[in-house]
C-alpha cells in the first residue's frame, strides 16, 4: 500500500510539473480568513487603519514525502491619506516542482463619506514576478529526462476592486491578467490562461452582543476550464480585554466543466488577537470518496499589527484593529 501511495504521488507530481505554468502564481486556500485577505485581493492592502504583517506555513497530505508546502510573507499598510502599498514573498513546493515569487500592490482608497460608518471604495494592482523550477536530479532510467535542475521565470498581474458600507464588504478582483505567461519549462507549448475572476462578499453584525458574527461567500471561476470554486464561510468573534478570540468555519465546493470528481473541503480555524498580535490555525479536510491521503491539510498563521491609528468609523474587524 505505500508503495502504491508513493507510486501515486509520483504521478501526480509529475503531471503537475509538466503543467506547472498552469497553477496559480499564489495559490488560494482559506488562509484569507485568517485576518489576511489581502493574500487574495490586492485592494486589500492598507484598507484598514493598521499595517499587517503576516507569515501563514501550510503543509498538505501529512505522512506523504514532497508533499505540497506553501509559505508566504506578506505586509501591507497605507501611506498618506489614499495610498497604500504591501509586497507578498512565497514558496510553493510540491514534489519535484516548486515555485518562488514576490509581488508588489498599490492601492488606491477612496472615502465616499466620513460619517459615523465606514463607506469606503478600493483600487488594487498587483505585478508578481515567479521562478519555476523541475528537479529531475532524481530521475532514474528514462534517457530523454536530462538530470539536472530546470528553472525560468515568468511575470503576471492582478487588478482588484473593493467596497465597504459599515459592517458589509466586497471585494472582485481579475488574478493573472496576462496571457503571455507560457509554459517556461517548455518554450515550444503556446501561452496558457491562468486567468482567474474572484467575487467576495460578507457582512459582520451583532457588535452590541456577546457574540459577533460574518458570513460571507467567496466565487472562482477560472477562464480556461470554467471551472468555478465557492466557499460558504461563517466567522464568529468573542471579544476579551486587549484582544478577541474567533473562529470561522469554511465549505468549499468546485464545480468542473467535466468532472471526474468535483473538489471538495471542509476547513475549521481557530484564532486569537492579543493586543497586536495574531495567531490562528487551520485544518482542511477532504471529503471526497477518492483521496490519496487521509490525512488532512494544516496551516498556522502569525502576525503582528505595525503603525496602528485610530479606528475611523464602524466596519467590519478587517477594517478596524481596536487593539
């Protein structure tokens, strides 16, 4: 059986290789409901009245050799009254296959009213610059793989859009707007479509109660495939002296133009602010009845809010950290 596993994993891990160009250039997992949506939407960055800087570790099928990792670094604050600016650094490993990126936002914020409630519009642009690289030093017995390490490099683009009216948000935003971005481990293939249209919404009530809470929907739909993904969220916040703890439930669902099997997960996170400080965890579970693994997919998130100003009117917690 683990040699079956192993056998497997191999597989996959090679047909992802071959198509790596068809990845996103950061992949999108729940992480973003861990006090850090600006990993998926870049008019997130600086929206709220604090700097966040973020570090999130995933580690996916626990048990399982070259397993997929994923490491991101992320900060993003505003600069002056509108402008905001926020970088994100990645690593992305699976198996055989990994890719390293960085990219660069600027945000645009606009004030609709300086009322007793936020009322806010967003612009965002993001250009990431990714290195792909194939380990084949491991390959064995097939003459045309040449040993060695094969790596290139390919540059995309996200452009993004957000409102705010209180406790509501929404967010869209267009990931890899470029279709130049070829297959750099084989030149010969023509440019592929990653593009991907990403819509959230959520609205966070109950701030007079003992218990808040945001539901909240998020929709992909990827171009090429049309393939689309939605996650059904629901997030509840306990507040304390200097902090809040929360905790936030996620079901997600893919929807494949010509499915095998559509895609499906079930995520709990657990998280706690403490003045400005932040720590979460997550755990992703497939309920699919094929898998490769029954293990599950675990990720941890730290942070720390830098540059805090005062909360400028009633929002949502993305909006304002009151610790």
């Amino acid at each position: 059986m683990k040699l079956f596993k192993r056998l497997t994993f191999s597989i996959i891990t090679l047909l992802f290789a071959a198509n790596s160009s068809a990845q996103e250039t950061l992949p999108i997992y729940s992480d973003y409901l861990s006090d850090n949506v600006y990993l998926v939407h870049p008019s997130a960055a600086g929206i709220g009245n604090t700097g966040k800087l973020r570090f999130t570790a995933r580690q996916q099928w626990q048990g399982i050799k070259d397993a997929p990792t994923l490491q991101t670094l992320s900060f993003h604050n505003r600069f002056g009254e509108k402008a905001a600016f926020g970088f994100v650094l990645f690593n992305d490993s699976n198996g055989f296959h990994s890719q390293k990126g960085v990219q660069g936002t600027y945000a645009y914020h606009l004030d609709i009213n300086r009322g007793a409630f936020i009322n806010q519009l967003s612009f965002g642009v993001s250009l990431t610059a990714v290195q792909n690289q194939v380990d084949q030093t491991q390959f064995f017995g097939d003459p045309t793989v040449a040993q060695l390490i094969q790596s290139d490099s390919y540059f995309n683009a996200d452009f993004s859009v957000a409102y705010h009216r209180s406790g509501f948000s929404s967010y869209f935003t267009v990931k890899n707007l470029l279709l130049s971005a070829k297959n750099n481990l084989n030149n010969n293939l023509e440019p592929l479509d990653l593009r991907n249209y990403i819509l959230s919404f959520g609205y966070y009530f109950g701030q007079e109660r003992l218990i808040q809470y945001e539901p909240s929907v998020m929709i992909q739909l990827r171009e090429s495939t049309g393939e689309r993904i939605v996650d059904f969220n629901l997030k509840a916040y306990k507040n304390f002296q200097d902090g809040r703890f929360w905790a936030a439930l996620s079901y997600r669902r893919s929807f494949d133009a010509q499915p095998i099997e559509n895609l499906t997960y079930i995520t709990p996170i657990v998280g706690v602010n403490y003045k400005r400080w932040m720590f979460s965890y997550t755990y992703s579970k497939q309920l699919n009845d094929i898998v490769l693994t029954d293990a599950g997919f675990h990720q941890v998130s730290v942070g720390v809010n830098l540059f805090t100003r005062r909360p400028r009117a009633s929002a949502c917690p993305n909006i304002n950290a009151t610790f």
